[in-house]
C-alpha cells in the first residue's frame, strides 16, 4: 500500500508569492491534516478535512487554506508569503481520525 | 490552552542503555500517541495507547497510559544506533476524535553519545 504522498519535497519562494502544496493520502484514508513544523513551535495542527469537508481549523491566520478533493486528495494554500512561513509542512491521512500516517512533508523557505 | 510537557528535551545514548522518556499535563487525555520523526522524514506512528494503566510493546519500545489520564510513557529498551531520533507524544483531549483534537509534545531528541 502506497504511503501518503506530498509534493513538492522542496520549495523556495519570495516574500509576498504564494503557494501550494499536495497531499495524496492513503488509498481508502478519508481525513487528511495539515501540519506546520518548525525548530522553535514544534508541530501545530493547521486544519483537518475530512469527506470533503474541513473538519477542524488550528489557530493560524487566513492566509493559509486548504482543500479537499473527492479523491481524498488535499492541497494547501498559503498566500502573500512571509519570512516566519518557512518550515516543513506536514500531511497526514487516516481512516476516521487519529492514529495517522505522516507524509515526508514540504520544505518551504520564504526568502 | 492545554499543554503537553514532554522530557527530557534531548537526551544522548550508548548502544545496549535503556531510555525513557515521558509527558505530562494538567488535562485529561483519551488517547495517547507515540510517533518517532528521523531527519527529513515525517513522524512515524509508533505506538497508540486507548485506555488508562494500558502498556503497549512494539519490539523493544514499551509505552504506558498513566493512570491519571495526564501522562504517559515511553521506554526503549536496549537502545541501538537506528533508535536515534526525535519521539514525540500526541495526546488526544476528551472531545472528539478530530486529528485537531491531538497536542503535540514539543519532542525528545535521541542522539548518540559522543
């Protein structure tokens, strides 16, 4: 069974671009999660979708958005970039909700 | 908000020592969870704990739901140079079973000693 799938594995962009991330999930996995990791706040839980639908939002601004497509397949959105974005962006599958599977993440850096 | 205390934040091992490691909180948890993150890679499921007093072994790694619903623990036991990593606690709060219902642990970082 293939793992979940981010895409790109890394990424450079300039302060105010935007940009958007992929998640292809387990074959079967419905909900999927975006994380953010970063040295100094660890990792926060961005939002959840689940069947299309977004499930639960973390705490971070309205610059970052995602969606969920009805192949389970999810993209995440972060626009007008800024330096403090940069970090490894985490997306993980699961059947219901909690016991997950991790993708290798996204390595953005804002410069 | 709620918050998971996880220690040691790093910790160095010799091949063959037992580690340990462990998080608390002032909540009260339905679900811990125990993953393991290598250097460019996502955090890997290690281990899922349903119940308090439960004690789960996946090989030579042993975990425990505190009987307070606050804390819980992991052991690996005659470490190895592959044990190396950053382990991380995720513990689920009472209401719901929503991955935005998981707090993270800030990470144990394994490395080897010197």
């Amino acid at each position: 069974k293939a793992g979940v799938t981010q895409t790109p594995r890394y990424l450079i962009k300039t302060r105010g671009q935007q940009v958007t991330l992929s998640c292809s999930p387990i074959s079967g996995h419905r909900s999927v999660s975006w994380y953010q990791q970063t040295p100094g706040q660890g990792l926060q839980f961005l939002f959840e979708y689940f069947s299309e639908t977004q499930r639960n939002k973390g705490n971070f601004p309205g610059r970052f958005s995602g969606r969920q497509f009805s192949n389970s397949r999810s993209e995440m959105n972060v626009s007008t970039l800024e330096l403090g974005d940069s970090a490894l962006y985490l997306c993980a599958s699961s059947l219901e909700g909690l016991e997950a599977f991790f993708g290798q993440g996204t390595r953005l850096t804002v410069v | 908000g709620q918050q998971l205390n996880q220690s040691p934040q790093s910790m160095f091992i010799q091949e063959g020592e037992d580690v340990s490691m462990n998080c608390t909180s002032s909540s009260i948890f339905n679900t811990w969870l125990w993953y393991k993150q290598d250097p460019g890679e996502g955090p890997v499921l290690l281990i899922a704990l349903y119940k308090a007093g439960e004690l789960t072994s996946n090989g030579r790694l042993t975990a425990q739901f505190g009987i307070t619903r606050k804390d819980s623990f992991l052991n690996i036991s005659a470490s190895i140079p592959s044990d190396v990593g950053i382990y991380f606690c995720a513990g689920q709060l009472s209401d719901g079973g929503s991955q935005g219902n998981l707090i993270f642990g800030k990470g144990t970082k394994l490395s080897v000693k010197p």
